[in-house]
C-alpha cells in the first residue's frame, strides 16, 4: 500500500512542475483532495477484513453448534450367527461334452449356445447321403448272403425254414462260407453310421461352447458343445481341521455369488475324509438354481453356527483408538469411549465384550454409538439423529 502512495505521488509531482502558475494553483487544490482520499484507503480496507472475519468466525461458531450426530442402539443378549466363510466355484451336477462319433459336412444346426433343449431333442446333424448309399448296399449284400445261406442249408437236407431244429455248429459253418456274418456286420455298421450323423441331448439342459457352424466340417471326436443341466449345482470349498466341527451333511450353507449381492440356500453333501499338505478339508454342498446362477461362477460360502447370549453391535460401531478397538457409549449427550475385544465375527456384525484389564465396561441395556463416531474422541458432545 505504501508503494502504492509513492508511486502515485511521484506521478502526480512530476506532471505538477511543467503546468503553468494558475493551472499549478488549481491542480495543486485537487492533489490535496486526492491524498485526503489516499488516507481513507486502509480505513475501508480494514473495515471490509474485519467484517469478513466476523462473518468466518459466525460461521464457524453456527457449524460448531451443530454437534456430532449420531445413531445408536441399546445392547441386549442374544444370540450371534458366526460365519465360516470360504470361496468356492459352482459345477453342474450333470454335464456332458457332447462329439459327432464320426466325421463329417454339418447339414443342419439347430440350438444356439444359450438355448435349452429338451432330452432326445436333435442337435446338429450332418449331410447323409453318402452313409444311406452305404446301409443300402450292406442291405442288399445281406439279403444275398441269406438266399446263400438257405441254398447251403438245402444242400445239406435241411429243408426247414426253422433253424431251430439245425446244428448250431452248422448255422455257423454255413454263414461263414456264404459271407452271411460278414454281410450282417456290414449291415449294423452302417446303421451306425446313419445313426451317428444326428446329434441329439441325451438329457434336458442348457447348450454351451457351441463354436461349429453350418457347412463347416467337423472332425470325428471333436468337442462339439456342452450340454449343462444347470437345474442343480454343486460347489466345492476348504475348511480348516478345527473348522470341520462346524460342518455335517446336510447342514445349510448360504451361497452368495460375487456378480449377484443375492443368498442362496444350499446343504452339505460331502466331506472328504482327508486333510491336505495345506490342512484343508474339501466339502461339497449342492444347490438348487433359482435361475440366475451359471456354470463355472465364482461364489462365496457361509456356514453360519449359533453362539447364544452374546452382545451383538454392527461392524461400523468399532472402531480404532491408539490401535485399540473401542466403542462410544452414549450417556446424556457425551459420547464416553470403552475398551472392547471382538470375540466373534460375521459378515457384518461383532459380539464383543470389555476389556477389564482397561477399566472398561459393557453389558445389556448400556447404549452405544453404531454411526458418525469415526471422528469422536472420549466425551464429545454429540446429537442422536
């Protein structure tokens, strides 16, 4: 501000000196007012900072007043569900990779991955030309084998149409000689063949990993797709050895997976009877489809146990204190920390109990602070919301 007066009273002096007498006189009259002016500058300028630091230190005071609001909730016994928790990954009960047994031109395709079909439905099929040419030729070289076989059976005395009555020893002589089992074996042959030119489900479910195409060739063997019957899943999970107390056949299990923030009921149907390099138990359990599970999807398992009378508080209502957990309790408006140790755990809540060797307390019927506590220190001043 100083610097600011001298530069304009340099200014003004400089342009003061090559005026004329009477026009010095004048302008002399207005450099005054001007300077007059100049010295009520810090005075407003005060002014308006002072008033805005009032107006701070108002804001300030109004958002102090607004205390720490909070939730609470009055502690009772009661019983804790603890969680075992575990991941897992689901697998159809029944599923099958379904393969043309024969090569071949794929004619007609008529499923999509996605689709379900039901059981003995056709699939694909392929062109069938070429196999019908060859089950009418074994036909036609059976017949002639068996008029041969008659002709030889004839030449031998046996006129009867009844083989019943002939040598079995014969029966077979004579089929060899006239090619009649050669014949026969061609025959079923290519019926198979025939047959193996259609695909069809041999149970209802669901078409996977379908990636052929019409027209395209398809290798004998070759994965084809899979068929899912999705109706039924199991999922298979690790349990540590002193977890597997808590786990019998038939026991309910929650399945929840990590796409969908929905539970499912399943029960445990298997245990294996041995404990891994790791300490791992496998367990099985299965799991109806309420239709929005899928093969191979990622989920995590809970066995939950029941532990009776326990004092029961939300996750959110511990939280940490020179590296110690700690809950508020609330009584008459302040917020008083105590000592805890959590002693059992779920998803989201812990039974917990005080630490006396803190001089802490805790029992049924005290309130405590469930929210709006992460920035409390012991005796604040604080507003149930």
């Amino acid at each position: 501000m100083h610097y600011l007066y001298n530069k304009v009273f340099i200014l003004y002096t400089h342009s003061f000196m090559w005026l004329p007498v009477n026009t010095q006189q004048e302008t002399g009259k207005q450099l005054i007012k001007f300077l007059f002016f100049l010295c009520f500058i810090p005075i407003i300028w005060g002014c308006n900072s002072q008033k805005g630091s009032d107006i701070g230190e108002i804001e300030k005071q109004a958002y102090t007043d607004d205390g720490n609001p909070v939730d609470i909730i009055v502690l009772e016994d009661k019983d804790f569900k603890e969680e075992l928790v575990s991941n897992g990954k689901l697998k159809a009960l029944r599923k099958s990779v379904l393969t043309f047994k024969i090569s071949g031109e794929l004619e007609y395709l008529a499923v999509r991955n996605g689709e379900f079909i039901k059981e003995g439905q056709v699939i694909a099929r392929f062109q069938q030309f070429e196999v019908r040419q060859e089950l009418e030729k074994a036909q036609i070289q059976f017949e002639q084998a068996s008029i041969e076989m008659k002709d030889e059976l004839l030449m031998k005395g046996y006129t009867s149409g009844d083989l019943s009555g002939i040598p079995e020893e014969v029966i077979k002589t004579a089929a060899i000689r006239t090619g009649l089992t050669t014949a026969e074996n061609q025959l079923k042959t290519a019926q198979y063949n025939l047959d193996a030119t259609v695909l069809k489900a041999p149970f209802p479910g669901k078409i996977a990993n379908l990636r052929y195409k019409v027209f395209e060739q398809v290798p004998q063997g070759d994965d084809f797709c899979l068929l899912i019957d999705d109706s039924v899943f199991e999922v298979e999970f690790s349990v540590l050895e002193t977890e597997l107390q808590e786990v019998r056949i038939g026991k309910e299990v929650k399945i929840v997976p990590f796409a969908v923030d929905t539970q499912v009921i399943g029960r445990v149907s298997e245990k294996n009877p041995v404990v891994e390099e790791t300490g791992l138990i496998r367990i099985k359990a299965l799991i109806k489809n309420p239709g929005f599970l899928i093969e191979g999807m990622n989920v995590k398992v809970l066995v939950e146990s029941v532990v009776p009378g326990q004092l029961v508080v939300p996750k959110a209502a511990v939280v940490l204190r020179q590296n110690q957990e700690v809950l508020f309790k609330y009584t008459g408006g302040l917020a008083f920390w105590t000592y805890v140790q959590t002693i059992h755990e779920n998803s989201d809540s812990y039974a917990v109990r005080a630490q006396p060797d803190k001089g802490g307390t805790l029992q049924a019927g005290d309130t405590v602070i469930i929210s709006g506590n992460l920035n409390l220190a012991h005796e604040s001043n604080v507003v149930i919301k």
